[in-house]
C-alpha cells in the first residue's frame, strides 16, 4: 500500500533535516507518496496567508503531514504558522516522547529516561485573544474548557492504557488559576476515574519543573495545558539531549502533523550540520500512526544504533558529523 503524505520542509534548518527524513523514510521500504508544499516565512509573508492555501489543501487531501519548522516573527507580524495548523485542523493533542538515546553523555547521563509528555494543544493562553485596554495596559486571555480538557486527558489516558505505560501526572497552577486551571483538574480527575489500574497524580507546575530535574525518572505520562506543556516539554528535551533528538507528534480526530519540537535554528542554518533525529522520531511516530508498525520499529532500532556507535553524531550531540552522514548512518543500519 502507498501512502499519501505531505511534506512540508519549512525554513531555517527545515529543509536540512526534511531532506534526510525522507531519504531515510524511502530506505524503510515503506511506500510513500510525497505531496511537497512550500510553508516558509518568505512565503507567509509573500501571499500574507498565516497558512499558504496550498498547505492548507494538501492537509485536507492527505490528512497526514511530516512538517520541518517555520520561522515566526516575535513580538509582532503574523501569526504563528503552527498555532495557526493546530486551530484550523483541531490538532488537539500534542504529543512528545522524551527518551534517553544509548550511550548519550548528557548532564543527566546517569539516569534512563522514557517519559512522554501530553500538552493541550488549541487553547489555554494560545488562544491568541489580547486586548490592549487603555494605553500601556494589556490582558492575554487564558481560555480552559471542559471540551478541550476532557479529549486531552482522554487522549493521554487512552495512549497510557493502550502502551503499557502505568502513570499519569497532571500538571497546573489551580491553587493560583483556580477556576481556568481548576477546570482542567476535574476534567483529568473525571477521566482517571475510568482507568483505575492507572496511577493518577498531580502536580503544581513550579514543583513538576524542580521534580524534572531533581527526579526526572519518576515520571511516566505528563498531561499539561497548553502553555505549561510548550515549556515543560523544551525543559524535559534539554535532560535526554536537547531539542535536536525529541519528536513530536499533533493530533486531532482527522488529521495529523509530525514535527520536531525545535524551532529553524537560524544560527546554524544552511551548514549541513542540523541534528536530523527530532524529525526521524517524528518519523517514528508517524509511520506507527499510520499503523507501519515493522518499519517503525527498525527505524527506531537503526537511530538508536548510530548513537550507540556514536561515529556519526552531530556537533549538538558531540560530535562532527554532518545532517546527510547522520541519515547514511541510519540508512546502513536500516540496511
Ligand atoms: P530553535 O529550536 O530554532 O533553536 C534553539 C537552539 O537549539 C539553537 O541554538 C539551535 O541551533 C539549536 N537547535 C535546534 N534544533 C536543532 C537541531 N535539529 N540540531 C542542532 N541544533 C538544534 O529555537 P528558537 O531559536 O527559539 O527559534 C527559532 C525560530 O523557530 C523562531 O522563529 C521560532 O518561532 C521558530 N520555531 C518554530 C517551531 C516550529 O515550526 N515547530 C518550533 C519552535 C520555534
């Protein structure tokens, strides 16, 4: 069977990384048909889309996309591209496994990590609603509601069940927020009470940031909003190795869009030198969703060998080689 699939490289390093992945997708021998578009920043501005129409089509099309990064403008100009993706395709849940890789020498070397984290992916202080009352004085809106709360504790209770997995923690501020945080709570209670042989607990989320450096192991599912989810999950990458080996995954009832958790490193763009393992084990993630369960496994199998071999990592992992030698690596493997 062929699969249909968009390809959305991105900029920055997007296209870097994009590249390998699907050289290193071709070599699993799983069949994929590419459905390339163009999403950058030069051409969000060029047709002054927050998403080019041509993406926006492709998705419906395929409902499946492997997307690089695009770069947003901070404090002003458009909207955030993959904001704007998640809202319009209701990718509500975003997943982001956080595992140790063999033999990785990171701060936090001495400890086995495997931790996947659920973040609210479509509300929360995302919603994009500011308000500049009278001059110099601005609200941000946190929206929390029971909807959006209730399918993300599903979708984290529903993956623990179904992986073997045997914790979730839930991660807020209610004693602060207490009505938009202390909604989210009740949700996540309301939906632990259906799976009793999970372990359920909660933390505030200054302690769960302290917890995931002190204890980082305890930790087996994490569901979040949104806002505490971007920044946990950027804190969680950097303990297995930072943002160039942690994928992603955002999901809604129709469609689905993988993507690495970093953003278009403009410092080390147009090098050669990106870390292609974030969008491999986006990869990863994506041909298990599309239920290519023998690929996925040798795919994961052959990253994992070239860290362990650790002859072809990259300059943010400690070593020297290039984005195309770490995909050859991974492509011998495969081999
Ligand atoms: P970033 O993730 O692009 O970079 C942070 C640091 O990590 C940089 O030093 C970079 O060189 C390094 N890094 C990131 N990915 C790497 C990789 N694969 N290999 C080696 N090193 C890597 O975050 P930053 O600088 O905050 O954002 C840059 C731009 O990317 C911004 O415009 C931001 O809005 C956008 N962005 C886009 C995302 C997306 O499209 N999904 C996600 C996050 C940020």
């Amino acid at each position: 069977m062929t699969h249909n699939i968009v390809l959305i490289p991105g900029d920055g390093i997007g296209p870097e990384v994009a590249e390998a992945a699907q050289r290193v997708l071709g070599a699993t021998g799983v069949r994929i048909d590419w459905d390339r578009v163009e999403c950058s920043e030069k051409v969000i501005r060029e047709t002054g889309e927050s998403i080019p129409t041509p993406v926006v089509k492709a998705i419906e099309r395929h409902k499946l996309a492997l997307k690089g990064p695009v770069t947003t403008p901070i404090g002003g100009g458009y909207q955030s591209v993959n904001v704007a993706l998640r809202k319009k395709f209701d990718l509500y849940s975003n997943v982001r496994p956080v595992k140790t890789m063999p033999n990785l020498i990171t701060r936090f070397s001495d400890v086995s990590l495997d931790m996947v984290i659920f973040r609210e992916n479509t509300e929360d202080l995302y919603s994009g609603i500011e308000h500049e009352v009278v001059n110099d004085v601005v609200t941000s809106l946190k929206v929390i509601t029971r909807r959006a709360s209730l399918r993300i504790a599903e979708a984290a209770f529903t993956y623990t069940h179904r992986f073997g997995r045997k914790k979730v923690t839930s991660v807020h501020k209610a004693n602060i927020m207490k009505l938009a945080d202390g909604l989210f709570l009740r949700c996540c209670r309301e939906v632990a009470a259906h799976y009793p042989e999970i372990k359920y607990n909660e933390l505030i989320v200054d302690n769960a940031a302290m917890q995931l450096v002190a204890k980082p192991e305890q930790f087996d599912v994490l569901l979040m909003p949104n806002l505490y989810g971007d920044i946990m999950s950027d804190l969680a990458a950097g303990l297995v190795g930072g943002l160039g080996v942690v994928p992603g995954a955002n999901i809604g009832d129709h469609h689905a869009v993988f993507e690495a958790v970093h953003g278009s490193a403009p410092d080390i763009a147009g090098r050669g030198i990106a870390n292609p393992t974030a969008l491999l084990l986006s990869s990863v993630m994506m041909l298990r969703h599309l239920l290519e369960l023998s690929a996925a496994d040798r795919l994961q199998n052959a990253i994992e060998m070239v860290y362990k071999d650790a002859k072809f990592l990259t300059a943010d992992v400690g070593g020297n080689a290039t984005t195309n030698q770490f995909a050859d690596a991974v492509i011998s493997h495969l081999a």
